[in-house]
C-alpha cells in the first residue's frame, strides 16, 4: 500500500470518527516506525472501514477513490492544489492520475451532486456560455453519487478507464 493511501486512510479513519481531517498527507511514519507492521495494519483497517462506510451510506470518500483508481492500476498522487471552478460550488482538489491532473469534488449527498451538474456542460464542464474554467486540457466530467471529478487528458484510454472505476462503483444515481 502507497504512503499516500496509508495516509488518506488516517484522515479518512478521523473523518469516519467525526473528527475534523488533517490537511498534513505525511506518511503514518508519524505514528509508528517505517516498515512497522502496526502502521500496515491500522492503514488497512482504515481503508476498509472508509469503503465500507462508504458502501453503506453508497457515498465517496477520499480514502475509497484513491483506493479504487490505484486498484485499477493507476499511478494517483495529492498535488495538493485545491481548485474553485465555475458551476461546482465546493472547493475541488487535485489529484494527478497516471500523469493526467484528476480534480474531484466530494459533496454531501448525491441529490446535492445532481442538483449542482445537472446543468453544467458536459463538454466543458462548465456552465453554459462559461469559457474560463481552470483546465489545463479536455474536460472530461465524470460522475457517481455524491463525487463529480472533471478528468484533464487528451487519452482517451485513460479516461475510460477511469470513468469505468468511478461509474462502476455505486449503483446510485450517476448522472
């Protein structure tokens, strides 16, 4: 398991506990030793108990998407870059998918998801008539429950391996 999932499992073990999530994606060096079996097994627990909460409430979380993408066998990194777009209404952050920039909004509900890009383009993933959203290449706007992410490549492979990974997840609403 990547340092990068062990740590998003402990922020997503204190989100799951109702405690405020730490921005620090450190690694859980800071709890146990490098290479301790300790750290191994609280971070697969940690990632198990957000995907089953996450299956419960059939809801993303943070811990389950990098989980599943890396599961799928693409590269995610933090590049700890959080983006305000036009038309979303939450803050994004961004993620780098196998080289590709990934950014991902989380929102409370699936209905709230909905309500909020049901009338973003999809071509743009803007609203209509925006040209000035922040991306760096194709938008591709990709949704499932309460996340809607907006892929930036140009590969087409990529972005349908990664919209078969977030699509395939939740049978809820996915427009």
């Amino acid at each position: 398991m990547s340092s990068r999932v062990a740590a998003l499992a402990l922020i997503g073990a204190a989100a799951c506990a109702g405690e405020p999530a730490a921005h620090d994606t450190g690694t859980t060096s800071a709890t146990a030793p490098a290479g301790s079996a300790i750290a191994n097994l609280d971070s697969i627990a940690s990632v198990q108990r957000a995907e089953s909460l996450a299956a419960a409430l059939d809801a993303w979380n943070t811990v389950e998407l990098v989980s599943r993408l890396e599961q799928a066998g693409l590269v995610v990194r933090d590049l700890n870059r959080p983006v305000n777009a036009p038309g979303f209404g939450i803050e994004g952050t961004t993620l780098s998918v196998s080289g590709d920039e990934l950014v991902v909004f989380l929102y409370p509900s699936a209905n709230e998801r909905v309500a909020t890009t049901s009338v973003l383009d999809s071509a743009t993933a803007a609203p209509p008539g925006v040209t000035s959203a922040p991306w760096t290449s194709t938008p591709r706007l990709i949704t499932s429950g309460n996340l809607a992410t907006v892929l930036m490549t140009d590969r087409d492979q990529l972005a349908e391996r990664v919209r078969n990974v977030l699509s395939a997840r939740h049978a809820g609403i996915r427009n």
